[in-house]
C-alpha cells in the first residue's frame, strides 16, 4: 500500500532524510518511532504531500506520489498533531466542512458524520461548539474529521498528546477497528506503549536514516539486547559487590542496588540468586526488567536529550 | 473553494467581535466625525462635501482594518495547523487564497454598503440617486483591498504581528490619502504621495458622484475606478506570490 525508496530531503543546509526505505502492507499499522528532530514529521510531511523530497521514489495505493499528488491526495486522511478545528464553529459544522473538500454527496457526508460521531462517542453533542471540547473530545474530532473521505491510508501524527485516559481507549479502540477493516495506518507517537498495543511493524528513525524496523519481537530479537535482574540488597557493602563482580562482568551498582544484565534471564536468575546468598547477601526485592520497546528505542537512540 | 468560503462567513456571523470592529466601530466613527465635521461649512455644499469626506474616508479606512483581519486569520489557520490539514485535501492551494479574496470583498462590500445606508438614514447622504456609481465606486473599493490582507500577513509570523502592522500601514496609508484631514488642506507633497493609497482614489471618486456629480461614463470617474482596479490587480498579484512563497511554506 505504501512503498518509500532512497527517501532524501535536506532543508537548506540539513540532510533531514538521508535515504530511507520501506514498504507498508494494506492493513498495517506500521509505527514510525524516533527521538524529536528524527525525521519522522518530514517523512509523514512527504508523504501527505506536503513537502516535496530531493531523492527517492513514493508510490501511495498505487499512485506515483511525485508526478500525482493530487490522486494521492484522494487516498490519504491526515491526522494532524494540531488540533486543526475551528473552535467557533460547531463540531458538526467542521466535519462538514472538512468532509465538503472531498467529492462525497451531501447526503452520504451527513451520514459519514453521524456514524463517525457515534463512533466516537460524540453524537450528542454533536451541535455543541468545539469550543465547549474538552482535550480529548477535541482529539476525537480531530481524528474523526480525517476519515470521512474514507481513506485507504490514515497518517497519525501523535493523536493522543495530552489527553485523559478514557478517550486514549478509544482512540486505540477506533485505530484497531479501523485497522481490522483494512485501513493502512502510519502512526507517530512518543508514548512506546502506544505502539506496543497499535502496530504491526514498528519503524526506528533516527538521524535521517531508518536505524531498525520490525516487528516487536523481531526487534527483541535482531540486536544484542539484554534483559536485567535488579536486586536490592540491606546489607551490600563494597566487598560484597567486588565479590559478585569477579563472577558476573555486566554488572552495575547503584547505591544498595545491583543491575545484572544478561541474554539468558530464565538459565541465570538461579545462579545470581545462589551467588548472593552463598556471600551473606540479604535480598529485599527482586525486580526482573524484560525487553520492551521502550528499552529497545533507547538502546538504539541512545539517552542523550534531543531538544531540537 | 465555495466551502472555504462558506466557512469563513460562518465563523464570521458566528463571532460578535467581528461583528462590532467590521460594522459597529465604523459606524461609531462615522458618527462622531459626521457630527464634528458634517455640520462645520458655512453652506450646505461644505456640509455635504465634509460628510462625503467623512464616509468615503472612515469607510475605507476601517475597511483596510477589516481586510487586515482577514489576512491574520490565514496565519491562525497555519499556526492551528489548520493550513497544513487543507494542502493535504485535494483542493487547488491557490484556492485557499481565492476563496480569501471572495471572502474579503464579500465582507468589504456589505461594510461599504451598510456605511452607506446608515449615512442615507441618519445624515441624509442620498446615494440612492447615484446608485449604478456607488456600487461600481463599492465594488472596485473591496476588490482594491481585498489583496491587502494577504500581502500585511505574508510579511508577518503571527496575527498579533498583523495587527501591528496594519495599524501602522492602515494609518499611514489613510493620513495620506486623505482619510483623516482633507487633502486640500496638507502639502503638496503629500498630495502628490496620496495616489499610492486606496483611499485617496476611494474619497475622490465618492467626491466626484456626490460633489461633483459626474456620470458613471464620464472619464474622470472612471479614472478613479481604473485606478482602483490597478491597484487591486497589483495587490492580488502580491498576494499570489508572495502567499505561495511565504504562507504556504510549512517546513
């Protein structure tokens, strides 16, 4: 449904895309994950229409993006990170406004905004100005007002900043739905969980080049990631410590703490367990880190503050 | 573009605060200068001539204000993210600026015009014996300004930026051309200077309907309103390019 190639963009005098390639199956939600200044926003930018690359080949459902954009156009709804609604005019009236740029009858359209209201749980008030939106009732009609045209391909670029708890479930309930229909869904979001529970396949980009892309437990598995064992000690002294260390090289302290790292969590607890109680060790709590998408995005991105 | 411009006269007659700068301040304006220099010749060819000034020139200025708006409300829409949603939709981008402009001299025209009616109801200014060259005098008025907004809000960031802008731009334009004091009473340099304005060509072409009284065919009118169209053919002109070159950049 989606296929980039040797994706390039510089602005002035930054290389913002250095060439990045993938392809996006009809029905995938594929997550597009990178620290700010990435090149996420310039990838979903390009691919929305809005920035022309210098390099590389798009092809949306099937249409050549560079040479037809406005086709493309046709087959895209954008989720905007900006609630881009017109507070003073009534929710209804924006999507009828937003849903009025593309060729849908009248009647059809009137009947796309009640079902899309009722999906999102806003039908009643429905006539009420967006004004008078909570937060997260504006994000639904945000993310409601991208799909009237029924589009094949849906682009969210972090649809759920800022919002309360209740209408991040259903935001995820409606992205899961819509996915279960066929819609192809590009998803940005800072929020790793986020893209645990929504997409397929999860895209890694950082410095203009897409660093590991996958599937979740293709991701566990490509790098050389390790699990850790985090055990609290009431009586670790510095010898104790030089003692487990002899044995056990990926090891870090911290205050009463001990990190053991390993590859092989189920064969190894047993033996750190065993090592500390052979040299007197009392152990308070024992915490088992598994690898997650926020340990994997942070290993291969680094920790560094990104303020760009 | 009709949606784009549907939208715009909702939000409009939605917003009272709108409705007070576009139609009750000009009309208190009108009002307080009509009663300070409508009654102050000695005959009532002075009278009319200050109340001619007086409409002609408010309205024009406060319609520079109005327009000026406009312009700002295409920054909050690329601030809101709004601008960016609708280059994504497969509407022309130069139709953003088009259903603008309509939408300026929709608004321009119903100003103009209910400036007019409430200085024929309260001070007797009789333009409905002139009707054809009021409405022609209207109409090349809204389109000359229509373009200005766009212009003042491809120079600036934000709406607030507009507003200074405008502010300065508008005042400077209208002491000029002679919106404020007469013309007949600055320099001659500042005569000369006033045909850059709107609203000089604006005042004297109201001048010559209603003091004058010269045809709608006669040349001397229809100067003014060549005038008018030139400079609004000018303005939109900018306004295509630079609202390409400036607005619509979004990265």
């Amino acid at each position: 449904m989606i296929d980039v190639l040797n994706l390039k963009k510089t602005f002035d005098t930054i290389e913002a895309l250095k060439g990045i390639s993938f392809n996006i199956a009809q029905g995938e939600c594929y997550g597009l994950l990178g620290p700010n200044g990435a090149g996420k926003t310039t990838t979903i930018s390009i691919m929305s229409t809005l920035v022309e690359p210098n390099e590389g080949e798009i092809n949306i459902a099937g249409i050549d993006l560079r040479t037809n954009p406005q086709e493309c156009k046709k087959n895209i709804g954008v989720v905007t990170q900006e609630l881009a609604l017109y507070n003073e005019l009534s929710a209804y009236d924006n999507l009828l406004f937003w849903g009025g740029l593309y060729d849908v009858p009248k009647p059809e359209l009137i009947a796309r905004i009640d079902q899309t209201m009722k999906l999102f749980g806003l039908f009643d008030r429905k006539n009420d100005k967006v004004k008078t939106y909570s937060g997260g009732m504006k994000r639904r009609i945000n993310i409601a007002s991208a799909l009237l045209n029924k589009p094949k391909i849906l682009f969210m670029d972090e649809p759920t900043v800022g919002i309360d708890p209740q209408s991040r479930n259903l935001i995820f309930e409606v992205v899961e739905k819509l996915r279960k229909e066929g819609m192809t869904i590009v998803y940005t979001t800072h929020y790793m969980e986020e893209a645990e529970r929504l997409c397929d396949r999860i895209g890694i980009i950082d410095n203009g080049k897409i660093i590991a892309q996958g599937t979740l437990n293709e991701l566990k598995t490509s790098g050389s990631m390790k699990e850790s064992v985090v055990i609290s000690f009431t009586n670790l002294t510095d010898a104790h410590h030089s003692s487990i260390a002899n044995d056990w090289k990926d090891l870090l302290r911290f205050d009463d703490t001990l990190h053991f790292y390993t590859m092989d969590i189920q064969g190894d607890l047993s033996k750190i367990i065993m090592k500390c109680s052979n040299i007197g060790l009392d152990i308070s709590k024992i915490d088992i880190k598994k690898i997650n998408l926020e340990t994997i995005f942070l290993s291969l991105t680094g920790k560094k503050l990104r303020d760009t | 573009m009709i949606q784009l411009i549907k939208k715009d006269l909702k939000l409009f007659f939605g917003n009272k605060q709108d409705w007070i700068l576009t139609f009750i301040l000009p009309i208190i304006f009108i009002t307080l200068f009509s009663f300070v220099f409508g009654k102050m010749g000695g005959t009532d060819e002075d009278n009319l001539g200050g109340l001619v000034h007086v409409v002609a020139g408010t309205s024009v200025m406060m319609l520079l204000f109005s327009v000026a708006g406009i312009g700002g409300s295409l920054l909050d829409e690329k601030q809101d993210g709004m601008l960016k949603k609708l280059l994504c939709s497969p509407i022309n981008p130069r139709h953003i600026l088009y259903g603008k402009l309509v939408y300026a001299n929709i608004i321009s025209i119903v100003q103009l015009i209910i400036m007019f009616v409430y200085a024929w109801l309260f001070f007797g200014l009789d333009f409905i014996e002139h009707l054809p060259s009021v409405m022609l005098m209207i109409l090349v008025i809204a389109y000359a300004c229509s373009g200005f907004g766009v212009v003042l809000a491809s120079f600036a960031k934000s709406r607030k930026q507009v507003q200074g802008y405008s502010t300065i731009v508008v005042l400077v334009m209208s002491s000029v051309g002679g919106s404020m004091v007469p013309l007949f009473m600055m320099p001659e340099i500042m005569q000369k200077l006033a045909v850059v304005s709107v609203n000089y060509w604006g005042i004297q072409g109201f001048y010559d309907i209603f003091l004058n009284l010269l045809p709608i065919t006669d040349i001397t009118f229809l100067s003014k309103v060549f005038a008018l169209i030139g400079i609004g053919t000018f303005l939109n002109l900018v306004a295509l390019r630079m609202f390409k070159r400036n607005i619509l950049k979004m990265a």
